[in-house]
C-alpha cells in the first residue's frame, strides 16, 4: 500500500493521459467513420475507391506503425516538414485507424437496412436526408452497438501503445514504478482501472441498446 500511495500522482497523470486518448480518438473517429461509410457506399465511383484505398491501408498495416509515421516521417519531408508534437501525433494516428475500422461498422449497419424502408420513406415525400435521420440511421445505431462496444473496449487497451512515443500514459508510469521499487502492487491498480473502464463501457452499451430496442 505505501507502494502505491507514494505514487498515487504519476498514477493518476498516467491515468488522465490515456482517458484524454480515449475520449478525444472516440469523440473524433465515430462521426468520421460514419462519414467514411457514407462515402464508401456512395454513387460516386471515384470516391468509393478513395475511401476503399483509405480503408485497406488503415486496416492493413499496425497502428503503432502508423504512429511512426507521422511521428518520423512526416518532419522529413523536404521543402513542408510537418512536426507534431507527441500527444497530437497519438490522437491523430488514433483517430485516423479508429475512423476506418468504425466505418466498416457502420457501412455493414447502413447496408443491413431492407431496401423497402427507403421506397416507404420516398413515397411519404420524405428527402434522403429525412429518411437517413427519421427511418435509417435510428435502426442502424441499434445494430452497430455491440460491434461498437467491441471496438471501444479495444481502443481501452490500444492506448497502451502510445509508450513508443514516451507519452506517460498509466501502463507506462506503471511499469517504470515496479521496475523501481521491485513491487508488483502498481499491475494491480493498472488491471483495475482497464476493468473498471470496460465494466462503464459495457454497461453503457447495454443501457444504449436497450434504449435502441424499440426499433427492432
């Protein structure tokens, strides 16, 4: 216990850096993967191919990979050097590899909806934009949950990952204390803080689907 309450301060900035991660890449990667669903299933061929090119580099290569990029590469780039620093190059990466897999989630929730409901919807006089908000996107929200719990509780863990740019995030700060002091105590007070966020997590997404139940 005196482990843990002589650290209790870096513990708990570790702590408020990874929850400002996690809020900020969730806050900025749902409406932009939601917008990269759109586009994807568009009528626009040219942008469909775009998004999908997008799509299949985000979702193909490792996220930490793609934090080196912006984090390495583009300061080389010669005549514009783009310098970040270290916690925005974190949000960007995050954002951008999040965006992407969460547009597959809402694409495959938009595509589930039975084509009927948009006739129906255009012979009420209602414009795409009204049967989107009114009709679409209400049944789409309660499909895509569960697939969005999963995707969230993994953005938990995935933040871990931000050490390689010597943010101090909770893993890290948590591991440099037992390395220090030779005391396991900090794992333990690491896998209650990622339990707890996935416990909130889940019961938010449980409450939220069955506020969407009445759309089944």
């Amino acid at each position: 216990m005196d482990t843990l309450f002589n650290n209790i301060v870096p513990l708990l900035h570790g702590a408020r850096v990874t929850l400002e991660l996690f809020f900020i890449t969730v806050i900025l990667a749902m409406p932009l993967g939601l917008a990269l669903a759109l586009m994807r299933i568009s009528r626009f061929r040219l942008l469909t191919a775009g998004v999908n090119a997008y799509i299949w580099l985000m979702r193909g290569t490792p996220l930490m990979l793609q934090m080196f990029f912006i984090y390495f590469a583009l300061p080389n780039i010669p005549g514009f050097p783009i310098i970040l620093p270290d916690f925005l190059t974190a949000v960007i990466a995050f954002t951008l590899n999040y965006a992407a897999y969460l547009s597959e989630v809402f694409r495959a929730g938009i595509q589930s909806i039975d084509k009927g409901q948009y006739e129906g919807a255009k012979v009420l006089g209602y414009t795409y934009l009204q049967t989107m908000r009114h009709i679409v996107m209400p049944q789409v929200i309660k499909r895509v949950l569960p697939p969005l719990s999963n995707e969230t509780i993994t953005l938990v863990k995935d933040t871990s990952l931000i050490y390689v740019l010597a943010l101090s995030d909770l893993l890290k700060v948590v591991r440099g204390i037992v390395l220090r002091d030779f005391s396991p105590a900090p794992f333990v007070v690491a896998a209650v803080f990622y339990l707890l966020m996935t416990f909130l997590l889940t019961w938010v997404f449980q409450r939220m689907e069955k506020h969407y139940a009445v759309y089944d």
